[in-house]
C-alpha cells in the first residue's frame, strides 16, 4: 500500500520555477520529433530592426541548433539597401512590388545583403554561443537563377537585375547545416553567365525548404498569423489551417487581400515535400520557440493533413 504523500507548500517564487519546469516539459516532445531534421526560418521586417528583437530571434534560432535540430536562416534586408540608397542619392522606384534592380542598385544590394546584414547576423549568433556561417547564393553556385522576365500571371516584366530561381544547390547548405553549423544566406543568386541577381528572400527560403525537404519553414512577418472573428466578435488567429480549409476560407472571403498569396506560397511549399509552414508575427518575442516547442504555438501553422508528430498532439 502506497503512503499518503503530503506534498510541502510551495512559496510564490517556487511556483515560478515549478511553471518553467512545466513549459520545459511540454517543449520535450516537441524537441524529440524535431531532433536532427532541418527547420528553414526566413527572418525580415520588424525583427531584423529592432534590437531586443534581433536578440531575441537569434536566442531562439541558438537554442534550436543546441538541443539537435538544424536552423538555416535566410534573411532579407529591403531597408538596409533602401538606406544606402538614399545616402548615395539613388533612387529607388518598385515594379509590381518589387524593387528596379539596375547596375548601380545591384552593386550596393550585394554589399549591403552581403557584406553587411549577413555579417551582422552571423556576428548576432556567434554571441549568443553558436557557430554560424554567412553565404550567398553565389557560394558554391548554391543558387543558380536566371533573370526575371514574368511576373505571378505570366505577364512581360522587367525589373533588372532580379533573379528567377532555377535550381537550389543544397549540398552546401546540408553540409554546413548537419555539422555544427548554422547557414545564414542572403538572398542573392548568380546566373549561368556568373552575373549576379537580387531575389526576393521569401523566394528563397521556400525554394532551400523544399529543396531540402525542410520538416518546418518558419516565415516571421509584421502579422499575427491568419485570422477569423469568433463568437465574441474578436479577431482570433486560427492555429492550425489544411490545405482544404485554405481553399474554403479563401472561397468565403475569410482570408483575403495580402494573405492569400502568404498561404498559398505555404501551401506550394507543403505539396512540394515541406512537412509544416508557419506564418508567426516576428514582433513577438521569443516567437520560434512558442510556435514549435508548444500545443497552442502563437502563429499559424499550415499543414496537408492532420497528422500529429506524437500520441496526445493537438491539432
């Protein structure tokens, strides 16, 4: 027969303690199912500006190269460039939303993304205890492209030296990323003619993620995720989305606007071999960790089916 335990009462900053014990637990599982897989993180807007963030992402992207699983983080960098710009008196003007890339603004995309943001980041994880390793598409011809000549529809365009990826060279990604490496790339790729082209880093995230048939693409936006009003008559973020609750959601007007073409760029990445896309809001402190390490997450995760990663996962 077992004795009646008394359990000793705990104190305020005892309970404390007793709570983060709990979170580390439920991350636990978690850790398990990711453990040695690849997790694809683009990392822009508002994260990348400010410093308690950039402290934050880069906690998060250590933490998860130190407990077994393998980051590769892709970043963007539009207002690095557009300053430059502006201090060396050119300007900038936008085709379909995307940047004019001439001669000039391609020599200092490449010096800002390159030389300067890439650096940046890789200096950011190197402190927090991490070994990182900044490349680009240049590298090692890791991303091979062409210029772009069509926009999303088909149509004629011309915006310069903007680039079109053709294939993704993941050998040197996988190499840097199952050592004890983090990759860190700057969206620039190189043609068949060794010139250089500027690339929308979303692109380029996607692309590495199937590529490399990524478990998880992270995009950090300015965005809570995708939302829906509930009950109460809140806007709420929907946690989990299939790809049948995309379709219907954007045939009833529910996801609409900039978000549609958000989740079909998941969606294409999650058909293409990527087993889970999340949309989380980069603004939020710590927010990799509380999307993949816990049950609610604060984003949107994308996913094909509902096929949980352990017994007792809900989603």
């Amino acid at each position: 027969m077992e004795k009646d335990l008394t359990l000793p009462t705990v104190g305020r900053d005892m309970q404390t303690l007793i709570n983060k014990a709990a979170t580390l637990i439920e991350a636990l599982p978690y850790i398990q199912s990711l453990a040695g897989k690849t997790v694809v993180i683009k990392y822009g807007g508002n994260a990348m500006v400010n410093d308690e963030l950039k402290s934050s992402v880069m906690d998060d992207i250590a933490l998860l190269k130190c407990v077994g699983i393998n980051p590769v983080l892709v970043h963007g960098g539009g207002p690095d460039i557009s300053n430059m710009l502006k201090n060396l008196s050119i300007e900038s003007h936008f085709v379909n939303g995307l940047r004019y890339t001439d001669s000039k603004t391609m020599a200092v995309a490449q010096m800002v993304l390159i030389g300067k943001t890439n650096k940046e980041v890789v200096s950011y994880l190197g402190q927090k205890g991490v070994k990182a390793i900044g490349i680009c598409g240049i590298d090692g011809h890791l991303i091979e492209c062409e210029k772009m000549t069509e926009d999303a529809s088909g149509n004629p365009i011309d915006v310069g030296f903007v680039g079109k990826i053709k294939s993704i060279n993941t050998k040197v990604i996988s190499t840097l990323a199952n050592d004890e490496y983090i990759p860190v790339v700057a969206p620039i790729g190189v043609g068949s003619d060794g010139e250089s082209y500027n690339i929308n880093a979303d692109t380029v995230a996607a692309e590495i993620a199937v590529a490399l048939k990524a478990e998880k693409l992270i995009t950090l936006t300015d965005v809570e995720g995708v939302k829906t009003v509930g009950e109460d008559g809140q806007d709420h973020v929907i946690p989990v989305l299939t790809e049948e609750d995309i379709h219907n959601m954007i045939a009833s007007g529910v996801i609409t606007g900039g978000m549609i073409p958000k989740v079909e760029g998941c969606l294409d990445t999650i058909r293409r071999g990527v087993g889970r896309a999340h949309i989380i809001d980069g603004r939020v402190p710590h927010s990799i960790l509380l999307e993949i390490f816990t049950g609610k997450g604060i984003g949107t995760m994308i996913i094909k089916e509902r096929t949980p990663y352990f017994e007792g996962e809900k989603i």
